[in-house]
C-alpha cells in the first residue's frame, strides 16, 4: 500500500463520491493503509497543503480526526493497532502549528481587503466571521462563553463598527451607481450587522455601549433613507434592513433603558417602511422583521407609543391586512410546491410568513386596544364580504383574507378571549357553501383555506353539520364502503407530478392499511412498485418510514389470515428486498429485515429455498452495523422458533455460537453480541444448548476478566464481585423479574450454596435480592399511538421498531408471575428444611433496612421464616 | 445585565442531561451570576471604579473647588497652564538636582549647607499647583500633563526619603491621572511599584491613603492592570491598611481592594481570605454605623462571597449574614443597599447552608431579610429591584417551608406585578422565583414534582402570558425558563387544564424552535409540543 499524500487524496475523493462504487474502494484502500506507519502523518501533510482542494482537505481530515480517534490509544482487546510513539510525538508537534497556520488572522485580512476595496473578499471574511460569531446567539450563557465574546470584542468590536462606517461612506459617495456596485457594499453591511446581533445577544457591551449613537444613527439611516427604484428592487438593501430590524427587536427587549431614546424615531421610521413596502418576495424577510419589531412595541410597556386611533387604523388598514392578502407568490408556491404550502398554512408552522405575522402583530395590538382592534377588524371583515359577493370567482382572494385572520386569531379551547367572528354562523355562511362546491378544482386555494377552518373549529361546530358535509370529505370514520376507491385514489395521487414522495399521502395510506382488511394483489403490487422505485435512490426518510409502515400493516393485516397471500406478497416483493440487499442499500436493511422476520414469523414450515439462503444473513459481518442488530435479532428469533432442529442438524447454529464468541471479545460489538446470544439461548430447547453452553461461559468469564471485574475467574468470585454488588442495578421490568427469579433459585435450590462455609455469600446474596424486589415498579406503558417520527427520522441507517408489525417483547418467565410471591415462599421452604439455620445469617448479613422489607413480604405473602 | 459589573462565582453552571421525553424542570435551582462581565459597568459602579481626588485629607486650606470648566476655552487655557506647569516641575527637579549637587560641594568644601530648604520649597509648590490644575475639572487636562511628560517627573518625585507633602502631593497627581482614561491610567505603569511601596505600615496614614487611592484607580481599570499590581504585592500592604480605625483610611483601602479582587480570576480573593486579620476587620467595619465605610467594606464582601468558597464559609460562620441583614433592614442608601444585596445574594447562592442553617423560616433574621427584600422590590431602582429578585429567586430555590413564606408573603403580589410589567431583566429575575415557588426540592435527577396549589394562584392571578412572553423572548436563557414553567403548566395543573391554557398562546409561541439551532431548547419544545400535543391531542374529547 502506498500513503504517499497524493494517493491519499485521490481516496479521499473518491471517499465523497456519489456512486457506491468507488466510494467503497476508496473507503477500504483508506482504512487497509490506516495499518501501516507513518499513515497519520500523511494525511496532516496532505490536509496541511494549502494547494490542495478544500474538499480534498476536509475529507482528509475529518479522516485524520476518526483515525485518532480509534487509533490515538485503543483499548487492548480492540484490533485496531495503535499509531507509534514517534508518529504521535510528530503529529504533536505539528498539529498546533497547523491549526494556528490556517485560520488567517481575520482582523487584518479584512482592513487589508477593505482598504483595496476588495468587497469580494471582505464579504467573505465577513461571512466566516458570521458563522464563527453565530454562537453568541444560539448558546445558553456561561463563563466559558463569555470569556470567547470578551475575546472577540476585544480583536473585533472597534474593527467592526469601523468596517461599517466605512461602507457607509462608500455608499453615500456612489448614491447613483448602479446596483451592482451596491449589492456587495450593502451585503458587507448586512454581515456587519449581523455579527452585531451576535455580539449582543448576551448583554449590551461596553464598547457598543459607548458607540451606540453612532451604531443607531447609521442604522436609522438605512431604515429610513430610500434608494434609486433598481437598488430597492434588488433585495440586498432589504435584507440589511431584516437584519437592522432584528437588532432593533433585540435592543427593545434586552437594552430597553438605554434603548429607550431612540425608540421613538425607529418606531416611526419602520412604520413609514412597512406603510410603503412593496409587495415582491424580496421585501419578505424585512416585512417580518419589521412587523415583529412593531409587535414587540405594541406590546411592550412603551405601547402608548402605538396608541392613538389614526395610529391604530393605520397600522391595520395600511400595514396588517394588505400583508394578509394572499399573493402571487403564494399561490405560486401553492401549485408547485405544495408540501411546503402545508407545512406552512395548515401544520402551522408559518410563523415567519407574512401573513401569520400580521396577524401577531393583530393580536399584539388588540392586547392592549382590544376594542378598538374588533371594531376595526369586523368592519374590514364586512367589507370584503361585500367585495366577494360581487364577483365570487373573481375576488376569491377577499373571502380567503378574512378566513385567515379568524383562523389564526382562534381563541384555543378553554381560553377566555373571545371568537372574532360567530363561529357557527361564519361557517354555515361561508365555509359550508365553499366545501359543497360540485367542481373540487375550483378555487382550490379557498378550500384548503375553509378546511382548515373546518379543522380548527371541529369541536364548535355542531354534528349535524358535518354529516352533511362528509361525502365531500374523504376522512369518514368508517371507511369500508369507500375502501376501494380510496386506495385508487390515493395510490393515483402518488402518480401526480412532484407527489411521487408524497409523505402525507404515504401516511395515509399506512392508516389505511391499518385499520382495513385490504385482501386485494393490488395494494401489494403497488407498494411492491413504489418501493423498488424508492430504492434507486432513497432520500426521503419519512415517505420511507411510511411506506415500509405500511408493508408490514399489510403483512400484518392480510397475510396472516391468509396464507395464499404470503406467497402473493413473497413473490411481488422478494425481487425489490433481496436487491437492498443485494446492493447494500444500507438506510433500508433494519426495514428489509423486519419483513424478513415478519414473513418468517407468519409462514408455516418448511420453508423454501430463499428463507433457508436469507439465514446466511445472520452470519454476514452485518452484525458490525448497530441499526442492523435489532432487525437481526427479530430474523434469528423468527428462525428459532419455526425451525430449530433444521438449523441444529445442519451445523448453522454452530456456526453463529462460533461467531458470535469472536465478536464479543470487540467492545464495539460486544452488547450487539449478548443481544445475539440471548436470543439463541432463549429460543432454544435446552437440550439442544447445553453441548454449547461451556463454550459461552468461556466467552463471558474471559470478559468478564478483560474488564478486570474479577481477577480470577471462579465461580464464587463471579458471585462475590459481580453477580452480587450489580444485581440491585438492573433496570427493566422483565429483566428485574428475570434476575430475581435467578437469584432465588441459586439460594434456595443450589446444594452448593447451602453449605455453612458460604453463609455469608448467601447472606450478602439474599440481601441484594431484597433490594432489587424493593425498589419501586417502573411500568413503562407501552405507547399505545402511532410513533411518530419524522422529525427525527434523518438519513443515515437507524433501526425503527414498526409499529404495525412489531411484536412485543417477550416474557421469558410466564410460569412464574410474580417473582416477589416467588421469592419469599422459596426462602420459606427453605428455612422450613432447617428451622433455625437461616435467622441468625439474615440477621448478621442483611441490612436492616432489607430486614424489615424481608418482613414486610412475609406478612404480605402469609409466609414465615422459621 | 450590563450592570453586572460585578464578576461572580467561578460558577459551576449545571446543565443536565436533556431528553426530549421528559422535561426536567430546572429552575429550582441556586443560580449565581455569572463572572465574567461584558456590559459596561453602570453608573453607580463607574463612580466606583475610578474616582478622582479633589479635597485632601488632610488641612489644606487653600484647595477650594473651582467652579467646572467645561467650556472648550478654558479647556484650552487649562491645558496650557498644565503644560508649563509640568516643565516648571521639570525645571524644579533638574535645579534641584543641581542645587543639591552645589549642596554637597559646600557641605565638602565649605562646611556648611549652600542652599536646600528653598528649592525643595519650590518643587513641592509647583508640585501643588499641578495637583491643584489636575483636580479642577470634572475632565482633568491628563492628556496635556501627559504629552508634557509628566510621569517620569512624578515617580521621581516618589522615591524614598522624600519629604512627606512632595510624597502626598505627587500621589494626589497621579490619583488623578490614574482616573482618567484605559491608556491615562496605564501609563502609571512605572509609578506601581513606589505607589505600593508607600502603602507599607512606614509611610505616613495620608500618604498611604493617597496612593491606595492611585493603585485603586489603577486596579478599577482593568483585568491586566490588576494581575501586574497583585504581581507587584500590593494585596497584603492594602489588606493591612483596610484594618486601620481610621475612618476614611479603611474607606479607600477597602474601595481600592475591591477593584483589586474584580475576577473573573478568583485567586486574589481566596489569598485576600487568608491573610490574618482580614476577616475580623471586615466584621467590625461591618458593625460600624459610618454607611460610606459599610458601603466599601460591603463590596469587598461581594467579591470575597463571589470568588471564594473558602471565604464564603468563613464570612458565614462569622455571621456576617446577620450583620448584613441588619444593614439591609436598616439603610435607606442605594449605595449601600446594592452591595449589601449582591452580597447576600452571594451567600444564599454560594452554600446551602445559608438557607438551611441560617435563614430558617420562623426565626427572626429569615423574616428581617423577607422584608429587606420586599423593600428593595418596592424600590424606584431598577438594580435594587433586580438583585432583591435575583436573591429571592435563591431562597425560593430552598425549602417547602421557604417557598411557602415567599408564598404567603407581601411580596407575592409585587412579583406578580413585576413579572407583568417590569423590564426584561428584571422580569427574568422574577420568574425564576416563581418558577421555583411552584417546584418542591428534588435531591436526584428525577422531576421535581409541583407544588400544585403555588401554581394554580400564580396561573389565576395572570402570570401565564408574562412567561409565555419570555418564551418569545430574543434571549435563550429566558426562552427556555419560559419553556420550563410551561411544562409546569401542562403537567401540573389539575383537570389537564394546563393544555387548554398554554394551547391558547403558548404553542405558537414554542413553535418557534421547531427548527432552532440550539439543540437543547429545540428538543426541549418540539418533545413538549410532542408530548403534550401529539397526533391524538384532542381527539377524546
């Protein structure tokens, strides 16, 4: 193997390559030279190169810092060798330099690019100074942190206010240039004023304390001066303004004493802003801001501020319900890109649109100008009532834009305040007819608009209402009669352009599937046809979820009833599973095998050729990969249980003990390991184990001595050392229970341990089991809802237990149901063979808080120890 | 806050393992300030850091204070003068220098002293009249004496055996450029090691005081200053003259100490602990009814109590607790009423055993200090406000018994109004104590439970919006106690109630940081609205 640097750099490369292929080739070229002296230091050289690719660079060393990690000092038991002295010394040595070579000292690069005008670079520096500051933001305060911003201020405040001043000269030199020559300066002003913002946000610094007249006056300069049309039209200058409007909003809330002098004058100036903004996309950010800026006024103490009557008629005429109306953009964003429309309008998470912003900004002023606020709002409501009567098709946007404010204004349940409009009359007038329309596609925006409010009104609005309206919806409670159509219907509306990864339509069809018995080829063909569609290239993690959902759902609702349909699903759907497989497509394994091991599970032996082939599965090194294990373990379980003498006559299971003793000495897969094992040993007669057993033991105990747990390993040591002091600290309901019942029967039914040399080892023991049946019952109930992930689902390999296919755990003592009951009558009957042996050992070797718990079970339990 | 000029505790700020299922509620918490201060020090403590000397101790008739001359006239007139000053002080050392050269060639050759008395008449007078242009002004022409290369002249002026009015005189110079701006007052940097040395037990009580006062100037500037004077010694000859029974003498020592033990660093306060005596004088200046010497001696406690845990042990089996309650109870003086606050604060923040052994409801000093606390938050004062909250919030972190005497106190209602209507930093302050009112103490990690009836009256009495306004704040800290208090809420309140109320406001405002980037807050809301608000929200009903 060769590491000389540009080797190296040709696999780290390669290691970022799209295509499986070389990507795997490099990875391993990378990881088989990882063994070989002097590879660390390769790659520092090769990340050190300033003339190499960043890209390059960055792969390397993020290379570098996992080889360190592994490598720097692995454990003993680990098969990584470990990187030499020397290389480590060298590595050393050379690192601190690097790291202080590459960051560019920032403050003088900066004034350098400045003074040769060179607002490319500036802005560059600017911008990597944003993210580096950005941390001053979004981090809870501490000591720590304080210390870096002292720091920064120190090198960056004065640097940067002279950065802004500037600029701001510059642009006032070069009023009438073209927009070109402004976008860049107007840019370094708006990452000024960012890094601003970051600076601030733990508290008002000194040196901004100081300057704060020329900070604001520069500030309320941008805010209020205007620029030739082509400059306001770019968006440049209206993002510095967003971003001076959440400086504004910060100083308002945090800095309100000093602050308070300026306010006046902002307040007026963002007004007059907001009063003329235009209405394009560019201007979306700062309206926010801006109208976020003046919610916060309106609501905090210097609201009087915002009081008077023309104020207020001019801040809802002017500013609120022209931001309501729906644009261009919207509708725009409607039709093309409508996951994003309901993410925004109907799940509600518009909280930066316009839209829902003016309607804050609503609220805020209603909070203290209630009345006035309702009058003014009704009577706007009644004027675009009349409007869209005129002409419904025309001016459907009218009847859209009061919709929305009675939306978004809902008083949530159980609140005080009062409906903007009468709820029932508003949607038996307008809501209703707009739902009954015969032509669904006409103005589909409205009706999206009338079925939210449908939903946010469901509890107001009475029964009978709804009935009514049901054939127009497809969500009745009982949805057998319609079953057929609704699944054509949704698996076309998979068909519609953009929609092929519909996760809401995936979702819904998983509920489907669920709850109805669907006994058709056809649902499993279909889903069969997405998912090798999918597989090409899986990138929606949660359309991904739902469709493997709703496999299971169907295994699991059809299948099993009907065992004709397994082989209608094996044959439909082994082609697309045994490919993800086959090309390692790694995000679906955990899913594929789950089927796997639900198909195992409801097929009757014997099995075919292509269950009995899937079984080397368990013996592929897919056992290295932690989201694979649970799957894994669910397949071997459903093996188990179905065909254990064929799996023993052959040697299999050998072949997995074998394994697995070779895995568990590896720390990484040591856990993946007991979960293996325990599951054969559960699962199996245990006649069929105990040849095996001795082989195990070896395993553990030559563990258990690794983790120096015990120096020497016998079995009363393990006793004394290990079973012992760790017995209290199992968790886990049935583990408890599992536990318990051992250890009982070890005092109670082991010969050896009834000898008097070892009371106090049965003493001790007694003790802990006392302590593990005393600690209090943590039932965790199983959540009976649907799981729902998606926001944590991400896009690397993770194992999702299904929630219609998955099995619960299982019990592995069912003929013993309570294992405290258990406890103390076996300790009874044990006393009972030797009266008056066993008090004193309790009494010398339990502790006396057990010692009461001890009676306490006794009475309970109607026992006695004699 | 930008007032905290006050650098606190090296404090261990707890952060525990988050999980999105289960929101720990985690205000029930001590909470000490933090030490390192980026806000400029505020106007009660700028006073303190540097002051400029204009009345001398000692009989000086003729010093009178001049009407201010602020005009940019007289400004110039004044710099001008201050530079011929400082070259006639220059001409006056080097013909003194001469003088005393002549001096010894007569008292050689002739016998007999020449000359001597005069010309140290002389430089001593110009020294005066230096003193005198650099105490004029609420602006002092430090820049003109400085560009007139006033500093070399003045350290020679210090050197030993110099007669004790050039001695105070130059001191007095040097206070006053020591007061001016960061580079005025570095330039002292060659005066430090004679200005300590006259601080020795030798030096004359004015002299000493004098240049306590520079080295205070000095120390009140800055971090760096400050280790190079604790480098040079100056902690233990200053500690010493902190002990005098001298009134103003223990005043200045004990000013100019307290901008010695600034932090963030801790190590001079834990050495200022150790020195003999220290603790004792701290105590008996604390007994005494003079409010400036309390008022100084007050803030040495704030950085001991804040810095040191040693110290705060010591202060507290000293019962300094109990002299400081007192002192809260009594004054009316806002100087006064804000380090005595800060520092008990310090103390309830610092050790449990403030709360646990000293201020323990039914005795007489837990209800003096309620009291105290009420009466702070009834303050026009907006610092006095907040520390009184902030020392409240720690008390209410206590006991059951504490929270119900908070509880049932004057102060509940004044809380709640703050909460309300006060500013952001204030009502931050307040609603840690509420939220602590409404969560009983938890020794282990698990979830404090509530103190149900605490929060169904502060949920009747309105204070919902003020926290679900700090939910919406643009600061993390206060997003996320608001976050805190609406678990609370959801999981406390009888009847599922809890839902319907913060439904009402209280998920807008969460849903904020579905997309946040900090982690924390943004697993904390998004498992609240999860849990609380998941796909069958509503459904039953």
């Amino acid at each position: 193997m060769d590491i000389r640097p540009e080797t190296l750099a040709t696999w780290s490369l390669r290691s970022l390559s799209p295509e499986p292929q070389p990507r795997r080739a490099a990875e391993a070229s990378l990881s088989s030279s990882a063994e070989l002296p002097g590879f660390s230091t390769a790659l520092l050289q090769l990340v050190a190169a300033p003339a190499v690719d960043d890209q390059i660079r960055l792969a390397a060393v993020v290379y570098f810092k996992n080889h360190l990690r592994f490598r720097w000092a692995p454990y003993a038991y680990d098969t990584a060798s470990a990187i030499s002295a020397p290389e480590k010394e060298l590595i050393k040595t050379h690192l601190v330099a690097f790291m202080l070579n590459v960051p560019p000292r920032l403050v003088d690069s900066l004034r350098r690019a400045a003074a040769a005008d060179d607002y490319h670079t500036v802005n560059g520096l600017l911008g990597a100074a944003t993210s580096l500051f950005s941390k001053f933001r979004i981090s809870f305060d501490n000591n720590a942190l304080r210390l870096d911003l002292k720091y920064c201020l120190d090198g960056f405040a004065a640097p940067l206010l002279e950065m802004f001043l500037n600029t701001s000269r510059l642009i006032s030199s070069n009023v009438t240039g073209p927009p070109e020559t402004l976008r860049p300066l107007f840019e370094s002003l708006r990452l000024c004023s960012e890094i601003f913002h970051s600076l601030n946000s733990i508290e008002l610094p000194e040196f901004f304390q100081d300057h704060m007249n020329e900070w604001m006056s520069e500030l309320l300069a941008f805010l209020g001066t205007s620029y030739s049309p082509a400059v306001e039209a770019e968006g440049t200058l209206d993002a510095l303004r967003a971003s001076i409007c959440e400086n504004l909003q910060l100083y308002m809330e945090k800095n309100e004493e000093d602050f308070k002098s300026c306010l006046g004058k902002f307040a007026l100036t963002v007004c007059q802003l907001l009063m003329t903004s235009g209405s394009s996309l560019s201007r979306d950010q700062l309206t926010v801001t801006a109208i976020k800026f003046r919610t916060t006024g309106s609501t905090s103490v210097h609201h009087t501020l915002f009081g008077s009557p023309n104020f207020l008629q001019g801040i809802c005429s002017s500013i609120i319900f022209p931001n309501i109306r729906l644009r261009e953009e919207d509708e725009e964003l409607f039709d093309v890109n409508y996951i994003e429309y309901i993410r925004r309008d109907v799940e509600g998470s518009d909280i930066d649109t316009r839209r829902r912003i003016a309607c804050e900004l609503l609220k805020g002023v209603a909070l203290n100008y209630r009345e006035q606020v309702t009058t003014i709002t009704s009577m706007q409501i009644h004027e675009m009532l009349k409007l869209y009567a005129t002409n419904p098709i025309k001016n459907w946007k009218e009847k859209d834009s009061e919709i929305y404010p009675v939306v978004a204004l809902a008083p949530k349940a159980g609140s005080s305040a009062g409906y903007l409009v009468d709820v029932e009359s508003f949607f038996t007038s307008i809501i209703v007819s707009e739902l009954q329309e015969q032509d669904i596609n006409a103005s589909p925006m409205l009706k999206a608009g009338a079925l939210k409010f449908f939903t946010v009104f469901r509890e107001k609005i009475p029964k009978s209402a709804v009935i009514t309206l049901l054939p127009h919806l497809a969500s009745a409670s009982d949805i057998n009669p319609f079953l057929p159509l609704v699944m054509t219907n949704l698996f076309s509306a998979l068909q519609l352009l953009e929609s092929q990864e519909n996760s809401y339509i995936m979702k819904c069809i998983m509920r489907v599937l669920g709850r109805c018995n669907v006994s058709s080829k056809v649902g499993i063909d279909r889903l069969a046809r997405v998912l090798s569609e999918v597989c090409k290239n899986p990138r929606n993690p949660t359309f991904n979820h739902y469709l493997f959902e709703s496999i299971t759902a169907l295994i699991g609702m059809s299948c099993e009833k009907d065992q004709f349909l397994i082989c209608v699903f094996e044959s439909h759907s082994f082609p697309v599973l045994q490919k993800i497989l086959v090309d390692d497509v790694a995000e679906f394994w955990p899913y594929a095998l789950q089927i796997f091991a639900q198909l195992v599970d409801v097929s009757k032996p014997p099995f075919s050729d292509t269950y009995l082939q899937l079984f080397q599965l368990l013996l592929l090194p897919s056992w290295k990969r932690s989201a694979d294990a649970p799957a894994l373990v669910q397949l071997l379980q459903a093996y188990l249980q179905k065909i254990p003498n064929e799996l023993m006559t052959e040697g299999r299971l050998l072949e997995v003990i074998l394994r697995s003793r070779r895995l568990l000495l590896v720390s990484r897969t040591e856990e993946l390991e007991f979960y293996e094992l325990s599951t054969v040993v559960e699962n199996l007669p245990c006649e069929i184990i105990v040849p095996h057993l001795t082989n195990i033991w070896s395993v553990i105990f030559s563990l258990l001595k690794v983790r120096h747990v015990v120096k020497s390993v016998n079995s009363f040591m393990i006793l004394q050392a290990f079973w012992i002091p760790n017995l209290k600290l199992i968790s886990g309901a049935i583990e408890r229970k599992l536990a318990s019942v051992a250890a009982t029967r070890l005092i109670c039914e082991s010969s050896v341990l009834s000898d008097d040399t070892f009371s106090e080892l049965w003493g001790r023991m007694l003790d802990s089991i006392i302590s593990l049946l005393a600690q209090p019952e943590q039932y965790f109930e199983q959540e009976n809802g649907e799981p729902d992930l998606p926001e944590t689902l991400g896009y690397s390999a993770t194992f999702t237990r299904f929630h219609y296919g998955g099995k619960k755990e299982a019990d592995r003592l069912k003929e013993i149901w309570d294992p405290k009951g258990f406890f103390v009558t076996s300790i009874s009957r044990l006393s009972s063979s030797s009266p008056g042996r066993y008090g004193p050992v309790i009494h010398k070797y339990v502790d006396a808080t057990n010692q009461a718990a001890l009676l306490h079970l006794c009475t309970t339990y109607n026992c006695a120890i004699v | 806050m930008a007032d905290d000029d006050v650098p606190q505790p090296s404090s261990q700020y707890r952060r525990e393992a988050f999980k999105a299922s289960a929101v720990h509620n985690t205000s029930a918490q001590r909470r000490r300030q933090l030490a390192v201060a980026v806000g400029k020090e505020k106007r009660e403590a700028l006073i303190r850091a540097k002051r400029l000397c204009r009345e001398a101790f000692f009989e000086d008739n003729e010093v009178s204070l001049e009407r201010d001359m602020d005009t940019d006239e007289e400004k110039t007139i004044l710099d001008a003068q201050t530079s011929q000053t400082v070259d006639d002080l220059k001409s006056a050392l080097t013909y003194h220098f001469l003088l005393a050269f002549i001096n010894l060639i007569g008292l050689v050759y002739f016998n007999q002293n020449i000359s001597g008395k005069g010309a140290t008449q002389k430089k001593v007078e110009t020294l005066r009249e230096l003193r005198r242009l650099l105490s004029k002004s609420e602006v002092p022409p430090v820049k003109a004496a400085l560009q007139a290369g006033v500093i070399p002249l003045l350290v020679q002026c210090l050197a030993f055996g110099s007669p004790d009015e050039q001695l105070l005189e130059a001191a007095w110079c040097l206070t006053n450029i020591a007061a001016g701006d960061p580079e005025e007052t570095k330039s002292l940097m060659p005066a430090l090691p004679l200005l300590v040395a006259h601080i020795g037990e030798k030096s004359l009580v004015a002299i000493a005081e004098q240049c306590a006062w520079a080295l205070g100037n000095v120390a009140g500037e800055g971090e760096e200053l400050r280790n190079i004077l604790l480098a040079q010694g100056a902690l233990l000859p200053l500690a010493r003259l902190m002990m005098s029974d001298k009134g103003s003498t223990a005043r200045t020592a004990a000013w100019a100490l307290s901008n010695l033990l600034k932090g963030p660093h801790p190590k001079a306060a834990s050495e200022l602990i150790k020195i003999k005596g220290v603790i004792d004088a701290i105590v008996q200046h604390l007994r005494k009814e003079d409010d400036e010497l309390v008022t100084e001696v007050a803030w040495v406690v704030v950085y001991l109590s804040a810095l040191s845990e040693v110290a705060v042990g010591l202060l507290l089996k000293n019962d300094v607790a109990q002299l400081l309650v007192g002192k809260l109870a009594a004054s009316e003086s806002l100087q006064l009423l804000i380090p005595v606050l800060r520092s008990l604060g310090n103390l309830v923040a610092a050790d449990g055993y403030m709360t646990d052994k000293i201020l323990i409801v039914g005795y007489n000093i837990t209800e003096q200090l309620l009291s105290g606390l009420i009466k702070c938050l009834k303050n026009e004062h907006r610092v006095l406000k907040k520390e009184a909250a902030w020392v409240l919030s720690n008390i209410a972190a206590g006991s059951i018994k504490h929270k119900e005497l908070i509880y049932s106190s004057e102060a509940m209602p004044l809380l709640i109004h703050l909460l309300l209507n006060a500013t952001f930093d204030i009502r931050k302050e307040v609603a840690y104590t509420l939220g602590n009112l409404c969560v009983a103490p938890s020794k282990d990690l698990e979830q404090p439970s509530i103190i149900v009836h605490h929060l169904v009256s502060l949920i009747e009495h309105g204070c919902l919006p003020g926290f679900v306004h700090l939910v919406r704040s643009v600061d993390i800290q206060s997003a996320r106690l608001g976050l805190q208090f609406l678990e609370l809420v959801m999981r406390g309140m009888p009847n599922g109630e809890g839902l319907k109320l913060v439904e009402e406001d209280g998920i807008d405002a969460m849903e904020r940081f579905q997309f946040h980037e900090n982690e924390e807050i943004r697993n904390m809301a998004n498992g609240l609205i999860d849990k609380y608000f998941g796909e069958d929200y509503g459904l039953d009903e």
